[in-house]
C-alpha cells in the first residue's frame, strides 16, 4: 500500500525569507571605516599569516596580537620569508603610501600580493584605517634568508 503526503509549494518568497533567516545567512557588511577594515583583515586572510598563532589556534587569539608579523618562516625555492609586522609597516606610512604599496608590492611567496591588487581603494583604506586605530604593536619580523642558508626556528616547507 502506497502511502501518500501532502504535496509542499515553496514559493520564492518563502525560499527567500527562509535563506534571510536562516543560521547560513552572511553577515552584515560593516559600514564604518574601521570595521570594515575589521572585517576584511578577519574574513580575509590577513590573519592567517601576519598574526602569530592565529592559524594554530582556530582564529582564537587576541585582537592585541593580530597583525603584529610572525617568527614562522615559509620556506621554499625562493629561500625563506617571514610575515611583515603590519601595525609597525603601515604606522611608518601615510594612507596615500599605503595605497601605492599595496598597488605595486610583490614581495615574495607566499604572499598573495595579487589578491592585495585585487581589493578596491575603499577596502584597502579601510584595512589601513583599522590597522592604524590598533596602532603599532610588536617587533619587526624577521628579514628573509637566502635559498639554502639555515635558520632558526620553525618552517612551513614547500616543496
């Protein structure tokens, strides 16, 4: 014996209002300066690698800290790179030299200077106005080393 259901019409509105109050639903795109740049240096990568621990740590470390360059090296042909302090870079630099940095820097792996590129003028001055509201924090990172020189402390090997 075939049991049968009742049929159920979702209508696009339905669908739509669903989808906005869903736990899925993105949030909201900060509208000030400041938390913009809040938000773009969290949902964007930034952190991953200028942030000491922030990867280790599933993003759970203090706000105090990001931004401040690390002591782990990306290791590869290109020798090994270590991530820029960025609260002391951009506390050297005014907002118009921010922005021709980061429209002409290429530095090396992995740095995705082309992602940089890609961000408009707005969200780079809203990264740079956040980063200069945090101020300037930490210690340089370490300069990078030569293809084959040995350093001390821990990699990220490439192949």
């Amino acid at each position: 014996m075939k049991q049968r259901f009742p049929s159920l019409w979702l209508t696009p509105a339905l669908v739509f209002g669903l989808a906005a109050t869903s736990a899925w639903s993105a949030p909201e795109r900060p509208r000030t300066d400041i938390a913009l740049g809040r938000y773009l240096v969290k949902t964007t990568g930034c952190n991953d690698c200028h942030s000491p621990g922030y990867i280790q740590k599933s993003g759970k470390t203090a706000e105090s800290t990001w931004l401040t360059g690390d002591q782990l090296g990306w290791r590869g042909p290109w020798g090994t790179t270590y991530a820029t302090n960025l609260r002391l870079l951009m506390a050297s630099m005014n907002e118009a030299q921010w922005l021709k940095h980061a429209r002409t820097m290429e530095p090396r792996p992995p740095m995705p200077w082309f992602n940089v590129r890609a961000m408009s003028d707005g969200d780079l001055r809203a990264i740079y106005r956040y980063v200069r509201a945090a101020g300037p924090a930490g210690q340089p990172a370490p300069a990078a080393v030569p293809p084959g020189q040995p350093v001390s402390g821990p990699v990220v090997q490439f192949p």
